[in-house]
C-alpha cells in the first residue's frame, strides 16, 4: 500500500482496559500492546512511510501505580535494547521526545545510546514521545528563548512561529498529517500540542493491543483520503 503522509502520529490506549477485559494483569496488556507496537512499525517500514511518533509514556502517567510505573520502565529498557540492533539493520533512526527529569540513570543511559547509534539512519524515522507532555514541551522552549533573551543572543521582534518550533523536541520532524488515537476516547491527551495544529484526527473503537495495522491503519488512512486541508484558507 503506498501512502500520501509522511508523519502518522499514534495516541496507544487501551491496554489495561484489553487486560481487565480477559481477566489478566496490566502488564500483560503492555506486553501485548508492545508487540501490536512492533507490527505497526514494520508496516510503517513496509509501506515507507518517513515518520511515525507514539504516545509511549505521558509527564501524567507517572501518578499510577509503583508497580505499574515500575514496569513499564522496566520494559522501555529492555525494548530499547533489544531494538537497537534491528533499528541498525533496518536504517530506522529513533529519537525519544520528552523530558528526561524523573528518570533514572539507567533508561537516560539507554535512551542516549540508542539515538546516538541511530542519527545516521536514514530510511524511518521513528519517535517515542516518552515521559512527555505537550504543555511541557512548549515550556521548555519559552524558557530557552527566555535564556537567550536574558544574554541578549535573541531579541523580541525575533520570535516568531518558526522561532518557536525550532526549541520544540520535533524541531527536525514535520508535523504530523494525521494523528490516530484508539481506546475509543477522543481526545489528544497532552500529545504534540504545538504540532498537532492541522493534523486530521482518527479515533478508533479499538483498545491497542486488538489493533491491526493492515486493517485500522489503512480505515484511518482512507478516512482522510477525502478531507480537504485548508489551513484556513479557502
């Protein structure tokens, strides 16, 4: 399937509710969705698509349980790990989008070891918006501008949007056309609040870990196939 985007962005909700549903625990839903995860990206990779950003771990979802917590950074470093090497083989660059406060020395270890190996990838850009908030994205950056503004390196009649997007954690990454979001909530949750500006929404029924990317991901495509995007013009 060819696709006319360059950047899906996905919002993966649903996997406690998929657990609760079958009787299992939380993490069995991650470790689920993890590996439905992984589908998605070697479809992405299939279709050659250029840039696919998931919602991995929110600034909010550090108010569940230890256990829960604890998991599931757990399990971010041992993905990150493990796919290091495919992403080497396959030409994936990752980038890890968010915050490093909070996070041990561990998993910042982990994360820098997998973007430094990676920047040279050229054939998928893959983003993990991992302990992320969009609010807190734009927070970061206004204090960096605040920072130069202070040393005199910036003035005030240079700010501007293009200013502005270029402290964002995406400042090399197109905004996203389309973003997906399963679980059947509508919303965007904190997820790429600067980027999401004209992105088209899809929300899907789906919780995460029953998502198939050749079935959902080709409705959530044809879905915008026919949308006109404007950006308020006529």
């Amino acid at each position: 399937m060819s696709i006319n985007v360059k950047h899906i962005a996905i919002v993966m909700d649903g996997n406690r509710r998929w657990a609760k549903n079958r009787n299992m625990s939380g993490e069995q839903g991650h470790r689920e969705g993890i590996k439905i995860f992984r589908k998605v990206i070697d479809w992405c990779l299939e279709c050659k698509l250029e840039y696919l950003t998931a919602y991995v771990f929110s600034t909010e979802n550090w108010s569940r349980s230890k256990g829960e917590v604890d998991f599931l950074m757990s399990a971010i470093v041992e993905n990150f790990s493990k796919y290091r090497e495919e992403a080497l083989k396959k030409n994936v660059r990752v980038r890890v989008l968010g915050t490093r406060e909070r996070l041990s020395d561990e998993l910042k270890s982990v994360i820098t070891a997998i973007q430094e190996d990676t920047k040279r990838c050229t054939g998928f850009n893959l983003n993990l918006a991992f302990n992320y908030g969009g609010r807190q994205e734009i927070v970061e950056a206004v204090r960096a501008i605040s920072a130069k503004i202070l040393l005199k390196e910036l003035s005030l009649d240079e700010i501007d949007e293009d200013l502005l997007a270029g402290y964002m954690y995406t400042k090399e990454i197109p905004d996203p056309e389309l973003i997906i979001r399963t679980g059947g909530e509508q919303r965007v949750s904190n997820f790429l609040t600067w980027q999401s500006t004209y992105s088209e929404f899809v929300f899907l029924d789906v919780l995460w870990p029953d998502f198939k990317p050749e079935e959902h991901l080709k409705f959530a495509l044809s879905e915008i196939e026919g949308r006109t995007r404007r950006y308020g013009g006529g």
